[in-house]
C-alpha cells in the first residue's frame, strides 16, 4: 500500500474535520450549560473561558462583538448557559463553542464554597488592617514557598537578584496545587516560622483556574499566614486573580515578581538616596554654621560685648536715684506722721483729767469710785481727795 499518495498534511485533515463539524446542523446552534474555569479576559475584548461540568470541559471564545453585549462580567466559578456554536480552530486542532450569548447560571460549587470561607474569616477578623505586618525594609533572608521547577522561583530570583545581589533566598519547595497542596504549604510557613529561617515569606504560583489556585483557598492555609510571626507577601496568579491567602496575608503582590520587588529594595536606588542625603545634609550643615556664625558676628558686635560695664553703671545710677526718692519719700513720710502724732498728743492733753486738776479742781473717790453728787456721801464716809500734786484723806461729818 502506498502510503505516501493517501497522506494529507495536518491543516488538510483539521479542515475536513471542520468542515464535517461545520455540516452538521445540530452543532451550529448549540445551548450548554456548565461552570466557567480559566477565564481570561483579553485587551482585545475577546473572552477566552473553559466551560465544564463534573466530568467533562471544552473551551470557548466569544469575540468582542458579542461580549459587549453582555450585562455581566463572567468569572472563573461561575454556572451559566451559553449559545453558540462548534468549530474547529484548524491551526491548533481544537474544536471549541464558539460564543455568541450567556446568561448566569448560578454559582458553581467551588466559587461559593470560596465566598462563604472569605465571609467567615473576615467576620473573625483575620483580615483585618490591624493585624498586618510591616514588610522588612532590607530582609537578609527571603523565604519562598512554591514549586521547585516552575517560573515563580526562577522570576523570584532573577528580580531579587538584578534589585539587591546581597539578598538570601531559601526556597522551601511544596506543591502548589492538587490534593494535600494546602497542608504542605501550611506546614512550610510552620517549619519557616519555628525554625525563623526568614525575615519575609512569599508564597505563590503562576495563573490557573479557580480549581488550579484551590489550596490557596484553603482554611488551614488562611490561619498559618495569620499565625505568621514573619510577615508574608502573597503572590498568588495573575493580578485579576484573589485568593484568600491574598487577603489574609500582610501584603498582596500581583505577580511573583511583583513580590520579589516589594520584599527586595532597589540596592542602587537606596544607594543614590543615601548619597543625595548625604548632600542634603552637608549643605543644610554648611547653611547652619553660616546662620550661625552671623548671629554669634552680630552678638559679639553688639554694645553690651563691647563696653560690658556701661550697663551695670547705667543701672548703678538708676539704682542710687530709686535709694535717693525713697529716702526722701520715707522721711517726709515721717515728718507727716510727727506732725500728726503732736497735733493728737496736744489733743488728748487737753481733754486730760490730770490737765484739769492743774487749774484747781479736785477729784473725790469713794471705795475707789468717783463721787459726782452729795448724795452719794454719808456721814463717817471716808474719802480720797486727788489734786494735782497728790492726794488726801478725809472724813465726812
């Protein structure tokens, strides 16, 4: 048999096969219903998506066109219907749905299982702003948890290594996806944190679909990053991708080599700040001493460096005027008080009884007491009679 004459090349064969597909009414207009995984929407406006249900899955595109009719914007986890049609795309050799409406379905099973985890633990408060970790400024030790072998360590390592060559990165390889995933990857920020084998954590992987990026969705997962003394940096998918570990962690990267830069500082960038500082600071020091040296010009030019003691003679003067006022005002002061105290002497010596006795008047005293009528004597009484150069006895008869 002569093989070589039946032969046909590989794009001959893709479209014999899609023009049978192309023939075939019951595929041109096509309504299935399934979950959306691996959904990517493209800056051309195209959505690239896999629709699968529990055993099966085929991918779909829906052009521009269409989707801009859309009221929604589909998302990986998410049930829905679709219409359209089967072709093949002859230069891979893949047949697909190719997408001309969708209407919401529901949620799938995994989306609101992710929904309700993230409801929960941010009611518990592990998302909360109070709890995150400041990232090291310059950690010497940056620790990785991911897959030995695929692009996140090797980008990790290639930015960390052009930002900062002296930096350290321990990796600790777990897997990123599939069964027993979120326990590994649990277990590695454990042993990282008991161990203090880094001053920072990155955990993460590439893109993928919901089901790819699971384990970062996983509880235990959640609570080790919580646990975490090192502060942790998620690097999880591509940037429209979130994961719980995202928001339970001290800080979300949108790539992995995001990350590497956030937890690497720029070696040459801090190198230049640091010498601008440096200028900064001898001119600002330059400037003082300037300011400094014209005010200690100006103090030492001043009158009171020059004749110190004119000054204190100034006050001298001022002092012996104040002396010589009060002076004055303390003695008028008692000059009034003398001339005051006489004229109240002279008083008082007028009105003095002793004064009265002195022109011939006489004072009588019984018992001690002043007699003032007659009738305040008896017969036999005896008196004391005061005059002014002394006093006498007597009886009255």
């Amino acid at each position: 048999m002569n093989y070589d004459a039946m032969a046909v090349s590989v794009t001959d064969l893709n479209l014999y096969i899609k023009e049978k597909i192309a023939g075939d009414e019951a595929l041109n207009a096509v309504v299935v219903k399934g979950e959306i995984s691996n959904f990517k929407n493209h800056y051309t406006g195209h959505l690239y998506f896999t629709l699968k249900d529990d055993k099966s899955l085929i991918k779909c595109i829906m052009f521009k066109t269409y989707a801009e009719r859309l009221g929604f914007m589909p998302k990986d986890g998410m049930k829905v219907m679709v219409f359209g049609s089967v072709s093949v795309f002859e230069r891979d050799g893949i047949y697909q749905i190719y997408v001309k409406a969708m209407k919401k379905d529901g949620k799938g099973d995994l989306y609101e299982a992710y929904e309700k985890l993230k409801a929960d633990l941010e009611k518990e408060g592990l998302f909360d702003e109070s709890h995150k970790k400041k990232i090291p400024l310059k950690p010497n030790i940056i620790g990785v948890l991911t897959s030995q072998t695929g692009s996140v360590i090797r980008d990790i390592i290639n930015v960390s290594t052009r930002r900062n060559p002296n930096t350290y990165i321990r990796l600790l390889p777990v897997p990123v996806q599939g069964p027993g995933a979120a326990e590994e990857i649990a277990r590695g920020i454990k042993l990282m944190n008991e161990k203090k084998l880094a001053d920072v954590l990155i955990i993460g992987r590439g893109g993928g679909s919901l089901e790819d990026l699971w384990p970062f969705n996983e509880e235990i997962v959640a609570r080790a990053i919580y646990n975490s003394t090192i502060p942790v940096i998620s690097a999880v998918g591509h940037e429209t991708d979130f994961t719980i570990a995202d928001f339970v962690a001290d800080l979300r990267a949108p790539t992995p080599s995001a990350a590497a830069e956030l937890a690497n500082p720029d070696i040459y960038e801090l190198k230049e700040k640091i010498n601008t500082f440096n200028q900064r600071s001898r001119l600002a020091l330059k400037k003082k001493v300037e300011v400094m040296r014209l005010r200690f010009d100006k103090i030492t030019a001043s009158q009171v460096f020059k004749d110190p003691y004119k000054k204190i003679n100034e006050y001298s003067q001022l002092l012996d005027k104040y002396i010589k006022s009060l002076e004055t005002s303390v003695k008028n002061s008692h000059n009034k008080a003398k001339i005051v105290f006489t004229e109240k002497v002279a008083r008082l010596d007028t009105l003095s009884p002793l004064k009265t006795l002195s022109r011939g008047y006489s004072i009588t005293q019984k018992d001690g007491k002043i007699v003032k009528t007659k009738n305040d004597l008896n017969k036999d009484d005896e008196i004391a009679i005061r005059f002014a150069d002394g006093e006498k006895n007597a009886k009255i008869v």
